[in-house]
C-alpha cells in the first residue's frame, strides 16, 4: 500500500545523532536562560547609568556624576569634600524643627531668602530635566522627551530578564496586593496626625493634584492625560480646550456658574453639558460642572472647585475695571495666570509650609532662581503620582457643624456643598483632624482598595525597589526590616513576606517607614517628595524671568494679588463671614479631638 515506509525507525547511528542535538540544543537553552542581565544587580551608584554589553558585560557611564570606577563609587575631590561637609537629612530636619526664637531671627533678615534660594536649588537639580526615562522607554529616547502622553519617570523600569520581580534579591514572587493592605495598611483604630493638619488640607491635596494626576487608564498605567505636567489649572478650566469652552460664559472673561440662596455655584450639567463621573442614579440637575470630571464624588472637593470658581470671576471684575477696553479672551487669560500665581503662593507659603514643620518661614519668590540656572519645564513623574496617594488622611467620619456623616452619606453628597455653603464647609474642614500618613495601618476601609491599586500598578510599571530610590535621592539604603519601621512585629512578617529589605516595593516602603518625630510621614516622603513639588512649582513658566512682571498678571493690582494670596484669603474673599480657616486645626480644637477621627465639637472661631 506503500504506507509503511514512514512508520520506519530511523537507524540506532541516526536516533543518537538527534539525542545528541537535542541534548545540546537543551543546554544551550538552559545557559541562554541563565544568562542574567547584569543591570538586574542595579551595579552602577550615585545615579551612574548601566548599560548592557553583550550578554554577560555591563558598562557604567559615570558623567557629570562626581564618582568614577567600574561602577561609579570612588568619588572625586569636590565630592569628597562636598559629602564630608555636607549633613544628614536627619540633622537639618532637627535644626529647621526646633530652636524658634532662631528662626524668628532669620526670618527677618536676608539670610532668609539665601536659605530660600538653597533649599530651592539643592531641591530641584535632584529632578532631571529634560526628563529621562518613561515606562516604555528605560533608556534616553527622543520619545521619551516629546511625547507628553507619557509619566516620565525618575528610575529606569527593572530589566525583564531579572530572575526576581525586584532585580536579583527577594522572593520569586511578590506577596498578594490585597494581603500587604489588610495587613500592613488597614486601619484599626484611628491615629490623628499630630501636627494637627486637618480636612481642609487633606482636600486641598486632592484636589490640587487632580490637576496634572489623570492617568489614562484606556492607554496604559503610564500614561497621563494632563499634558500640561503641572499647575495649569486644568481642574478648573478642563485639560482640553473643547471643555474649557463649555465652561466659559464668554462675557467679561468669567466662567459659567449657578446662584442658589444668593450665592455662586459651578453650574450643572443639564446647563453646561460636559462629561462628569457621577452614580446613574443622581439627577442631572443635581450634577455640578467641573473642571475635572471626578470632583463629584466629595463634598470638599466640590467646595475647593467653588471657590476657585469664585475667585476667577472675582479677579475678573478687578480686571475689567482696571482695563475697559479688553475683551473677554484677554480677561479670561489674564485672570488664568493670575490663578496660577495664587495656588503657587498658596502651595509654598500654606500648603508646603504646614507640610515641612520647619520654622523657617518658606517664600515663594522666582527671582530668587533669576540668578541660577533652571529650566521653566516640569514634567510629572509615575513616582510622584504613586507617592501622592494620602488617603490615611480620611478620617473615619465627617462631622459637618456638628452632624456626623459616614462614607456612604458623603460620598457623592449633592445637596451638602449648597444645603451648608462653602463657609459652614471650610469652617467644618478646618475644625476636623486628618490621619497620619506614615507608620502604616491607618487607611479608612473604604479607601483601602486605592491603596491596593497603587500597589499593582507599580508592578505593572516595575518601578525599582525602595532602597534604590532612597539612593537616587541622596538617602542611605535601610539594612533591614527593623530599621525601616522600628517594629519588631511588623519588621519580621515583612521579612517573611519579601525575603529582602532591597526587594521592598516603592509605595509600601514609603508608608511603612517609622514617622519622623512629630511627624506625618517619614524621612523619604519628605526627600523624596520635595525636589518633585519644588521644581513642579517653580518650573512653570509664570515664575520664569519673561512672565514674572506686573505686564503679564494685567499689571500692579494683579501682580499684587499673586503675591499677597493665602488660603486664608481665598476663602474670605469669597464668602459672606470668615470663618476660621487654616491647614491645622486650631489648638483649642486640637486638644478636644476625640480618638476616633472626628471633630470634638469645639466652637467656631472668628477672624
């Protein structure tokens, strides 16, 4: 049938021939998946870049980084002497923390403004710019550098080939997401910060960040949908012009708004009909028109989004009467930079101010940099945006002028922001502790899921090992465990979890670090944090020498309002009464703050 010929065996000679190519084939296989790029071992120090040779070969280019040698730890001369003279992160934050009567010296004099222009300078150069590296891109690109859509990131993903998820220390795998929350993350009791900052602060930070933190999820984990890359006031004009448009009245350069009980409110969306997140179930006329789609879902948020309403038309009144003949475009755009002027004011001398605990009276002033050199471009980080995630903030409850609201009576609250108005609210904010945000065990449940996302999405992006980034930023690596928390108990449960103190995830590293004294956080939110908020805030092109004049902010009355705002400001100029408003709860308040994270009923205060 002619069929049997291919059921044959092939010869005994033959079959060890295949046996013999197959065995080496198998080996060969075997050492190709040996092979362990080198860079795993993160070889290069002091910000050296590793470059791959080879299969086995690495190289470290030490450029500009004042160290030399094969993997860039031999320092040169000025370094030498700069590091020898240079102190701890631990000495200054003691010295900026403590001896007031000091700092009331220097405060008044000069020397404020050269310690300004230090702190400033030494802050920004720790961000690259132009920016590096993207999460598609672990290499200098030219896409890495044009393409906006993209985080930048401030470390290079870990290599693929790495034979652990951290490098080449550590577990095979990394614990459950969801099990590091419940059990290192999840609130048990309520812990207040002891700097007393408050709602109104907590509030302020989201809503704040909102503006150039919009991940776009239909992308990718490390896209952005904020081109802007900082403080552009996105959140209150929308990032795209087609919404800007929606939300603009275009008469006297004013933006679209609603009066209810004799004062102004974003209007809702069956007016102003652009895309909001809100529940199916909620009213369209209930709706409010944002800037930023998803500040629907707090009450704070909506009462932040009002009063920046609130002051836009504001300055634009100020403005027409002090210009006649502009038009709506040039009254609009002129009150936007004057916007922009006051949030940085009030981020520096407010905001940063509470944030630090130092005595040293912080200054936003962009001449101090005139003489320096700095770039006026910012782009946001993936480290930043996974950094920002404070939702130890949330208290456990909300109390509003005395009546207490759990998550599912807040949440999405419509009628809250008109039923009290923005005076009851920031009153109501200001008088409520937030949580600690270091030290761990202190998310509210029904936040802790964000905590969980935060978490994945660092694998997805492979961010780099804690200890890596606390090297990056000038910090010794922790040792172990212990010295990271302090604790014993938690110490070892995260060694049996990671196996390595160098296999310690980004974010849980950042939460789980002991509170600096007196602190809301520790030592590496702080070092880490401040060079990308600094350099964000005074990159932006208004602080730069061609924008910094009367000329751009509609002359010396809105030049005057940037460099005069405050929170403080905000707020009373834009409602009936002023109430007490603050980034701190007062101490009268502070001292009758019960345990379980909500306001003691202390008494309004008037200003």
């Amino acid at each position: 049938m002619g069929g049997g010929c291919r059921a044959r065996a092939p010869p005994a000679a033959l079959r060890l021939l295949v046996a013999h190519a197959m065995l080496l084939c198998a080996a060969g296989s075997a050492a190709a998946a040996g092979t362990v790029n080198p860079c795993c071992y993160y070889p290069c120090q002091h910000q050296g870049v590793c470059v791959r040779v080879g299969l086995e070969g690495y190289e470290c280019d030490c450029t500009r980084t004042g160290y030399f040698g094969a993997n860039c730890t031999s320092p040169e001369l000025w370094t030498r002497l700069r590091d020898l003279l240079k102190p701890s992160p631990t000495f200054y934050h003691f010295v900026l923390t403590h001896f007031r009567w000091f700092w009331d010296i220097i405060n008044s004099t000069f020397i404020r403004d050269t310690l300004m222009r230090l702190v400033l300078t030494v802050r920004a150069n720790l961000i690259p710019s132009p920016p590096t590296f993207n999460s598609q891109y672990g290499y200098i690109s030219w896409e890495a550098y044009a393409n906006v859509s993209y985080y930048t990131r401030i470390l290079p993903p870990v290599p693929e080939e790495c034979p652990t998820p951290m490098g080449t220390k550590g577990k095979q795998q990394l614990p459950d997401a969801q099990l590091l929350a419940q059990r290192f993350l999840l609130r048990h009791k309520f812990e207040a910060d002891p700097r007393g900052t408050n709602l109104m602060f907590a509030f302020f930070a989201q809503h704040f960040t909102h503006q150039f933190f919009k991940t776009s999820g239909k992308m990718g984990r490390g896209f952005t949908k904020a081109l802007g890359h900082g403080v552009d006031l996105g959140h209150l004009y929308g990032d795209n012009l087609q919404r800007q448009h929606q939300l603009r009245l275009f008469q006297d350069g004013k933006l679209k708004f609603q009066v209810v009980n004799g004062e102004v409110y974003p209007p809702s969306v069956t007016e102003v009909p652009v895309h909001m997140v809100y529940p199916p179930a909620i009213p369209k006329e209930k709706q409010l028109a944002m800037g930023q789609e998803v500040f629907g879902l707090l009450p704070g948020l909506c009462m932040y989004a009002t009063l920046w309403l609130r002051e836009h038309n504001r300055v634009c009144d100020i403005l027409k009467q002090e210009h006649p003949t502009w038009g709506d475009e040039q009254l609009f755009q002129t009150a936007r930079l004057i916007l922009i002027g006051e949030t940085i004011k009030i981020v520096i001398e407010d905001y940063v101010q509470h944030l630090s605990g130092y005595f040293l009276n912080l200054k936003f002033d962009p001449e101090l940099l005139f003489e320096q050199q700095f770039q006026y471009r910012n782009r946001i980080a993936v480290e930043f945006n996974q950094l920002y995630h404070w939702h130890a903030l949330m208290p456990d409850s909300f109390t509003i002028q005395g009546q207490e609201y759990s998550y599912e009576q807040f949440l999405y609250n419509t009628s809250m922001l008109m039923d009290y108005g923005v005076e009851a609210l920031a009153e109501s904010f200001s008088m409520q502790t937030a949580g600690r945000i270091g030290g761990g065990q202190n998310i509210n449940a029904n936040v802790l899921g964000v905590a969980v996302g935060v978490i994945e999405e660092s694998r997805q992006l492979r961010l780099q090992p804690f200890n890596e980034y606390r090297k990056r930023f000038g910090l010794k690596p922790y040792t172990s465990f212990q010295e990271l928390t302090g604790e014993e108990d938690k110490a070892a449960e995260l060694e049996e979890l990671y196996g390595d103190i160098d296999a310690l995830e980004f974010y849980p590293g950042l939460l789980l670090e002991k509170p600096q004294p007196n602190g809301i956080f520790g030592e590496s939110m702080v070092e880490i944090g401040a060079p990308f908020s600094l350099k964000g805030l005074l990159g932006n092109p208004i602080c730069s020498p061609e924008y910094w004049k009367p000329s751009t902010f509609g002359g010396a009355t809105g030049f005057e309002i940037v460099k005069t705002a405050s929170l403080e400001k905000l707020v009373c100029l834009n409602v009936k009464k002023c109430p007490y408003v603050a980034f701190h709860v007062p101490d009268a308040a502070a001292a009758g703050e019960t345990d379980s994270g909500h306001a003691g009923g202390a008494s309004s205060t008037e200003l």
